[in-house]
C-alpha cells in the first residue's frame, strides 16, 4: 500500500504540470509484495504500468522469482512492459522476457520452441545432451516450430504429439515423428541432424508435406519394435519411482 501511495503521490505532480506520457514502475524483490501491489494500482489508474521483479539476483532462482512475478500479473492482463532485472548477462534479460511473452501468447513466435521431458529409467541417451545440442543447432534458425526432444519411444511420441516435429530415443537409434506419426528412424548419433533437416523441411513445406514424403508403416513397426524392446528390458517401473522419490527428499531436505 504504501508504494502505491508513493506513485500516486508522484502521479499527481504530472498531472499539475498537464504531462501524460509517463508509465508506472513499482518493483520489488519480493514477489508476494510486488504482486500485491501492482494489482492495486491497476486498480486506481489506467495508465502503463511497467511490470518487475528488481534484484531478483542470478539464475536459474532470479529467474524463477520474476518469471514468478511478471507472469501472474500478465496472465490478469494487468502491465504493459516488462524488465527481467538479473545478476546476468543483459543478453540474458532480454532472451528471458521475449520468451516469457511467447510462452503466454503474446509474442508472436519466431524461434523454436524446443520442449524435452526431464528423462527417466527408460531414456537410453543422455536427453539433457541432446536436448541442450538440438537448442545450439536451432538458435540462430528462424523456424516458428514446437519440436520435442524425448528420452523413450514407449511415451515419447504421444506426449509429445501436438509438436510439430520430435525424436525419441529407442535401441540405440532416434525415432523422429511429425504430430505423434512416426516418419523415420536414424542412428543415435544422427538425432540432432536429423531433427534441423525435418524442421528446415516442414517451415517450407507442412507438417502434412513431411508426413506424405515419409514410410510411416515401416516407421511405425521399427518405433513398436523399440518400444517393446524396452519395456521387456526396463519393465513398467523403469524409474524404480519409491527409491527416487526418496533420493529427491534428501537431496532437497525435505
């Protein structure tokens, strides 16, 4: 309340003087309060209010905590710019802001949206490596795609099948799919290439052009092959869920 009462004090000598073309900032470092207290004055005015959370500190906590801030006023359509305030690189800030707004909706997407499961006892490849090699290779591309990086053909390929592209692990090789069809299946070491040569294919030509220039019965027999391959080899519980569950607790201390 009190930060409101402090803008709105300095509103008021704008407004003596007849001058409009101000915007309102009322950031704090702590999230609760910085919510709070925006939501207030959108209550009380109507003019552009510039949304942050300052000093939230270095990543990934900084991030998490004005991610954290930013996103729930927005998602109340309430703020009309942003500014990431991190103990990092401004590159790094202003990466973090266009893809908050693309993430909501409200930046039109130019780059890949790269999504990847957080891997499991199944993922018979290091999925943080090839994740982390797909988002290196895709940087610089301007191709408006969702593409999905997945640790298993047992799930892979239906969870992930509203991407526009994706490769999933299985036996040693990639299962590339284009939403949730399995098109192709490459060497282990060829995922990452893979995926840019169908991504660069499917921005000029369509999901459904990929789909149509693809074998997907011998696709799909290849994919149901791994995937039976690793549920016989890893079993329904492959990520021995108990045990993990209680290595997470120590590890966080809780």
């Amino acid at each position: 309340a009190a930060m409101v009462e402090s803008a709105m004090h300095e509103i008021a000598y704008f407004k003596e003087v007849d001058f409009n073309l101000i915007k309102i900032s009322v950031k704090a470092s702590n999230v609760p309060l910085m919510v709070e207290a925006y939501r207030m004055l959108a209550e009380t005015t109507d003019i552009p209010l510039h949304l942050g959370v300052t000093e939230a500190g270095p990543p990934p906590a900084g991030l998490i905590k004005a991610t954290a801030g930013i996103s729930t006023l927005l998602l109340e359509g309430i703020g009309d710019t942003i500014r990431y305030s991190l103990t990092a690189d401004p590159v790094e800030e202003a990466r973090a802001g266009r893809q908050l707004l693309e993430a909501l909706g409200l930046r039109e997407r130019k780059n890949v949206d790269l999504i990847a499961c957080p891997s499991c006892g199944r993922a018979e490849i290091d999925v943080i490596d090839v994740a982390n090699r797909a988002l290196a290779a895709f940087e610089h591309k301007k191709l408006p795609l969702q593409i999905a990086v997945m640790g298993c053909v047992v799930n892979g390929p239906g969870e992930a099948r509203e991407a526009d592209l994706g490769i999933a692990a299985g036996n040693k090789r990639g299962h590339l799919f284009v939403k949730g069809r399995n098109v192709a299946v490459v060497p282990e070491d060829e995922m990452v290439e893979a995926l840019v040569e169908w991504a660069e294919f499917i921005n000029e030509h369509g999901t459904d052009a990929a789909i149509a220039r693809a074998d997907t019965k011998l696709a799909e027999r290849e994919a149901a092959r791994d995937r039976s391959h690793l549920m016989d080899e890893k079993g329904e519980d492959a990520n021995h869920a108990a045990e993990k569950i209680v290595e997470i607790r120590k590890a966080v201390g809780n």
